[in-house]
C-alpha cells in the first residue's frame, strides 16, 4: 500500500480530527495495516506497508520527504527503526509545514517551499561529518538548520549505540521545554529548547543525489504516551 501526498490545507484540517492519545496511557500510531491517518508532506518519496512496518523508498529527484501523524505536546515516543547503510533518516517531534514560500530563519536567502516540513528531527542512520556521526542527536530541519544538543560524540557508548542496518529503539521524550532521546537504551540528547510546543511526529525519507539509491527505511511498533 502506498499514500498519495497530501495538501498542507487538507492536512491541517486532517489534523483537527484526529483524536489524540490519552494521557498516561500507551497508544499505538500504526496498527500495522494502514495508513489511513497519515498524510505525506515534502517530497515524493513512497511509503508502503510490508510485514507490518511502515517502509519508505527514496526517490530520485524528490527533496526530503516526511509521512506525518496529528498533532502532540508533551508525550514519550518510542518506536523501532532500521535504515539502509547510506541512506540518512530522522523522526521529526512537533514540527510543522510551512502554509507559504518562507524565507529559512538560519539563510533567508533561501526560500522554503510551501509543503515543506520542519522542526526537530531526531536523527536516524546518520552519516558524514561531525555531528552528523550521532543518531539521537536533534536537528532543527528546515529552519535553524543546526544541533540542538552539544552530545558527546567522543563517548563510545554514545557514538555506538545505533546499530547500522540493525533494528534499533528508539525512545524520544518531550516534555515542556525539555527534550531527551535514548537508543538502544542509551542516552544521547538531553536539552532545554523553547521553540516548539506543538507540532507534527513526521518519518523521514531523505533527499539522495543522482545515481544513488534506491534506499529503504523501516518502523514498527511506533507508540505514543502522552504527558500531564
């Protein structure tokens, strides 16, 4: 099964009616069947469901692309992850889609397109220089365009906690202005920001370059508990 992409009008009114989890309780956001509740936002990556994961696809030519869930505040998130070696992914927290062309806060010289996703990202198979070494780590996508959190990368438990091309837990907690993300039971983000109080949860496909690909991304058991 695929998701057709979904307007940013269409989806904010698909968010008003979407009932949230009750706090304190666990709740499931992917039943393992469909994906009726989630809308595809950014780009034209695909996202199927096999074996009773989400699956996104890279697709040539499609910029970042993030299949997102209604609306939450303060919650613990926990889901499984596993991402093709190459491939950088992420798990977007009370994020947002830009209604209009907007000049990025970090580059105003760079204007970003209306539809596009962004906010915290918790990093998924991340790759390449510095920071980027660090899964779990925070990324405010498509906005500041930086760290959130100055994570110890010279830590071997940290830097070694995600497994590539393993099933990985992810454990993501959000509450006020403070942010903490676990993998595989380690701690590896723990910071105050006060930019987001509400948004989106968005599974991210990232944007490849020419003659890369296709990649492959997969959650399951993605669960919600929201907090007093």
């Amino acid at each position: 099964m695929t998701i057709a992409k979904t307007s940013a009008v269409a989806f904010v009114a698909m968010l008003a009616l979407v009932t949230s989890a009750s706090a304190g309780e666990w709740t499931s956001l992917f039943d393992g069947e469909s994906l009726d509740d989630w809308a595809r936002e950014g780009g034209t990556a695909t996202y199927r469901i096999e074996d009773g994961a989400i699956v996104g696809k890279t697709k040539q030519g499609s910029k970042n692309t993030f299949l997102c869930k209604a609306p939450y505040s303060d919650f613990e998130l926990q889901f499984e992850v596993k991402c093709d070696k190459g491939l950088n992914s992420g798990v977007q927290i009370r994020s947002h889609v830009y209604e209009e062309d907007t000049p990025q806060k970090s580059n105003p010289k760079r204007v970003r397109k209306a539809g596009e996703v962004y906010g915290p990202q918790c990093e998924i198979g991340a790759y390449g220089r510095g920071g980027d070494s660090v899964n779990g780590n925070f990324w405010d996508e498509g906005r500041r365009t930086k760290w959130l959190c100055d994570v110890d990368e010279e830590n071997p438990e940290v830097s070694g906690a995600y497994k590539a091309g393993e099933w990985n837990t992810y454990r993501i907690v959000a509450k006020g202005d403070h942010y903490q993300s676990f993998v595989n039971g380690v701690k590896i983000a723990d910071f105050n920001d006060d930019m987001d109080e509400s948004g989106l949860i968005g599974l991210q496909v990232h944007s490849i370059g020419k003659n890369q690909g296709p990649y492959e991304v997969r959650w399951r058991n993605i669960k919600i508990k929201e907090l007093d």
